[in-house]
C-alpha cells in the first residue's frame, strides 16, 4: 500500500537537498529555491512538474514503477534510497547487481561534469544508460535501442550499421572481443543470465560469424585503450578512453578524450559545434 504521506516527505526532503550543479544545471545568478525546484526535478526525470507536483502534495495515482525508477535516477538516489521509494510506492525494489539499470549518484554526478567530453554509462553488456551531450555527438542516442538490440555486442552481429563508426582495421579483434566477453559474463552471470540469453539468440540466427569466433572460446580479451572512429561528419579519430567501474552495479563509466594539439582533438572540437545534427 503507497504511503502518501511517507513518499510526499521523502521526495520534498531529497529535491531540497540537492543543488543545481549536483545534477549538471547553471545556478543563476537570482536563484533564491533551497535546493531544485519542483520543475527542475520533473525535467530530470522526464515527467511533467505536475505530476511530479501531486506526488509532493499526497495526491495522484499510484506511481508505476518506470515512473519511480526515473525519479530514483533524476534525484540521484543511492541503491538504499532507490529502495525505500519503492516501498514508500507500494512496490517491491528491483533486483540489485548486474541486472539493475539504476546508476550510482557518483557516476551521474561525474557523468554530469562531462558535457564538453564524449562520456557514456554502460552496463556489462555494452547497453548504454546514459550519455553525455559529446556522447551522443560522437555516437548517435544508443539509449534509444530497445530489446536485445539494447546490447552493443548483440547490435556488432546483427546490425551491420553498428560496425560503421569503428575503423575497418579494428573491426576482427572487436569481433573476436565482443564473443569472448559474452563468454566471459555467462560464466559470471550462470545459464541464466541475460548474457547467456543474447549468446542463445545470436546461436539460434545461424550467424555464421558468431559461431565461427564463438566456438574459439577465448576470453580475457580486453578493449583497447585507443579506440578508432570514423565519424560521418569529422572523420577518422583517435581516441583514448578511460573506464571508471561501479562493481556493485556492474556499470561502467566511459570517458573518451583525444591528444592535446593533435588532430583528433582538434576535430572534437569541431565536433562539439556541430552536434548531433545527423547523428541518431
């Protein structure tokens, strides 16, 4: 049973508690709100601020739990935090670990501080989470898959359209890579993970280049730090990405930058103006 009262508390104490630059707003120069305001926090949580409004004031209907779990993220609730709104609701916390979509508030608040660099959150399985505003200029919105395709390394092997972003010479070891980490997860995860669900479906297609590198059974491979992109606007770049791992949530925070002075870095620059205008 939803505690009106209990959750209508518990969501006006957490919006009061956080500042604009906790989730990656501008201040303002005439801001005079203790913590977001009510619109602030609906935008974040891609609701609108009425709805968001009634929650505040015990009224409305019950939130559904695609509803509680976009709040738990536009609040920046910790795992503990996340779970207690559920129940406020009158619904049961999802699962915690790898199969949870709930990301940390520390990766969210370093995610935030990103929007000039391409930056992302990925789950274990390659499914974007989040991105930044650079990310989706250097990728297109890979937040908008739906299903398995959600996967990068499921999208590798069905969708040839998933390879033209990646340079030509790198496309065999990330074929190879791709195989070996769903090997590798499954045997975390057990038989029946998600992982193991995605190697079924890429087994059951008959796709031919999956079983070829399958059937290797090699792991340990490992992504390479330098990552080469051909971009349909900037072209070929370089660029080094650093990893920044929740092991708690298996989720991981990609962050790709490029050589001061060199040309890559110069065409992220270029980048950074032109957007995501053609891009996903």
């Amino acid at each position: 049973m939803i505690d009106r009262t209990g959750l209508a508390e518990f969501l006006r104490h957490r919006r009061e508690a956080l500042q604009p630059e906790d989730v990656g707003l501008p201040r303002g120069q005439r801001r005079r709100t203790s913590g977001l305001r009510r619109e602030e926090v609906a935008a974040l949580c891609s609701m609108s601020a009425d709805y968001y409004s009634r929650l505040e004031r015990e009224r409305g209907p019950q939130p559904s739990q695609q509803m509680l779990a976009a709040i738990a993220q536009g609040l920046h609730l910790s795992i503990d935090e996340r779970d207690h709104l559920f129940r406020l609701a009158g619904h049961n916390p999802p699962p915690r670990g790898s199969s949870s979509e709930h990301v940390s508030p520390g990766l969210l608040r370093i995610l935030d501080r990103l929007a000039d660099t391409p930056a992302e959150i990925v789950t274990e399985l390659g499914e974007t989470l989040r991105q930044s505003p650079m990310g989706v200029a250097l990728t297109g919105d890979t937040t908008r898959f739906t299903g398995p395709a959600r996967s990068m390394g499921y999208r590798w092997f069905t969708d040839p359209a998933a390879r033209d972003l990646y340079a030509p010479h790198e496309h065999a070891f990330l074929t190879r890579m791709y195989a070996a980490g769903l090997r590798q997860i499954i045997a975390v995860r057990g038989p029946g993970s998600r992982a193991a669900y995605l190697a079924g479906l890429l087994l059951e297609s008959g796709n031919e280049e999956f079983r070829r590198v399958w059937d290797e059974h090699e792991i340990g491979l490992r992504p390479h730090e330098v990552k080469h992109f051909v971009h349909p606007e900037v072209g070929a770049l370089e660029l080094h990405c650093q990893r920044l791992v929740d092991p708690e949530q298996a989720h991981s925070l990609l962050v790709y930058t490029a050589v001061p002075g060199s040309e890559s870095h110069e065409k992220l620059q270029v980048l950074s103006v032109i957007g995501a205008q053609t891009l996903g």
